[in-house]
C-alpha cells in the first residue's frame, strides 16, 4: 500500500462521497492529500478521517468554480511541497438543476448548460491550472478526471448532462496530446451508477415517485444491463483511481477507463 508514498495530491470536491473515497485510497497508498471543498469545516472533517485512519491530509476552502481560489490554492501547495503529483475533481451538479429527468422539449437552455458549465467547466479549470504548476515545477503527475457514462449510453431525458459527459472525454484527450510533452498524463474515470451513494438514492427515490411505480423498480433500471451481479463500489473507484495516478496506470494515458463492471448498454 505505498504505490503513492511521498506523492503530492489535491482533491477538489472532497466532501463528496466519490472524491473522500478517492482522498482516502490517495492516503492510504502513502500519498499527502489536501482536500478541498467550498465547506472548510466538511473539508476538516475529510482531513480528520483520513488522519484518524493513519494518512496525511490537510484541509483547504476551495470553490472548484473559483480560477482565482483554485490557482491560490495549488500555488500555496507546489511552494509548500515544490511538487504536484495528482489532481482529482468530484464535483458534481443536483440532478434537477442539471434538467436530468426532464425531455429535451421541456429542459430549460439554463438546465441544458449547467452541466457543461458546472461539472465540465469546473473539471476544465482544475485540470488547466494543475497542469500550468506541473510544467512550472517539472513535476510529471497525473490529472485524474470523473464523468458518469451518459455519453456512452442511449438513456432518455438527459440531454445536458450526456453533453457534459461527452465533452469531459474530449477535453481529456485534448490535454493528454498537449501535456504529454511534459510528461503529464490525463485519464478519465467513466462510472457506472454508484448505488450506495446518496445522490443516486435521491434519483431513484424522486424518479420513481414521478413515474408512479415502486422504488425497486426504479432501482432495477440502473442494474438490469449489469454484466455482474454486483455493481462498483466506492471503495472500488478510490482503489482504481489510486493505481491509475501510480507509475502503474501510465498505459492508460489519454482512456476513458469505464468503472461499471461492464454494462450491456454502454457502448
């Protein structure tokens, strides 16, 4: 467990369920993480879990929409450090103001573009102002980036957030040709659905009372296409992003690496 021992990672997003478990398996593997987040006390809070459990972490205030607090922030790090190995953002968007659930006739232009403005636009800004330190302190790290699987899959009322998904695979192609000259790698992460986070508890609690039927029912809808009887975990993604920024996860510079144990509809 010290793949990552002595590495330098930022999480942004790290009250989130997805980035504490990617904050956690960061720790875990020997790295130093600061965590993040618009709520210093929920960022502490990460810090302390993590601390408790036997890694290092420091707590930082960031709002991962904020350029000006995101370059402050990672400055503050490489001049503490002379390093940055490792970025991860987890930042997410409320289903309902992302227009998720509502056809494409109805969806509103400002629920169209939340998605691409809040999640892809926040991903664009902490990958490009890691990068800029990397180069700055000859550091050859990782960026790590996070998207769902709607791109890849043919699923109704979603018109924005599939956008979203789609531009985050193409802006981590676009990065990994520009950065790899500076030994940078980019990857991104493609989930499946997270069934024990609360935000798809959320989605299927609200989606099935819309839809008149039985909060099993909804449920089955995320896992009839599983391959496997058991979907991804929590502690899955935090183990696989921990290898993909380890020297181990270089082949997968530039992919899309789906996290889904396979999906009959994801293409």
């Amino acid at each position: 467990m010290s793949s990552l021992k002595d590495k330098v990672a930022v999480v942004f997003a790290a009250s989130g369920e997805v980035a504490g478990a990617v904050a956690r398996a960061f720790a875990q593997h020997g790295a130093i993480v600061y965590v993040t987040a618009r709520n210093l006390d929920a960022a502490r809070l990460r810090a302390e879990e993590i601390v408790a459990s036997g890694g290092r972490a420091e707590a930082g205030q960031v709002d991962a929409l904020n350029e000006a607090a995101i370059d402050a922030y990672l400055q503050k790090v490489v001049a503490d450090n002379g390093r940055l190995d490792m970025v991860f953002n987890g930042i997410g968007s409320y289903y309902k103001d992302a227009g998720s659930g509502t056809p494409t006739t109805v969806a509103t232009f400002e629920q169209f573009m939340n998605p691409l403005q809040r999640i892809c636009g926040s991903q664009f800004l902490t990958s490009r102002v890691a990068a800029k330190y990397m180069i700055e302190s000859g550091s050859a790290g990782t960026i790590l980036l996070f998207n769902a699987s709607m791109a890849k899959t043919k699923t109704a009322n979603m018109a924005g957030f599939a956008a979203a998904c789609a531009a985050i695979e193409g802006l981590t192609r676009v990065m990994a040709a520009e950065f790899g000259q500076h030994g940078i790698k980019a990857i991104c992460i493609c989930s499946g659905a997270l069934m024990e986070t609360s935000k798809i508890r959320e989605m299927i609690r609200d989606f099935s009372a819309l839809a008149g039927i039985p909060r099993e029912e909804m449920a089955g809808n995320y896992t009839r296409f599983d391959l496997l009887k058991s979907g991804p975990t929590l502690k899955q993604l935090g183990e696989t992003a921990a290898f993909l920024v380890s020297e181990n996860g270089a082949p997968f510079n530039s992919h899309i690496v789906d996290f889904d144990c396979g999906k009959i509809n994801v293409l």
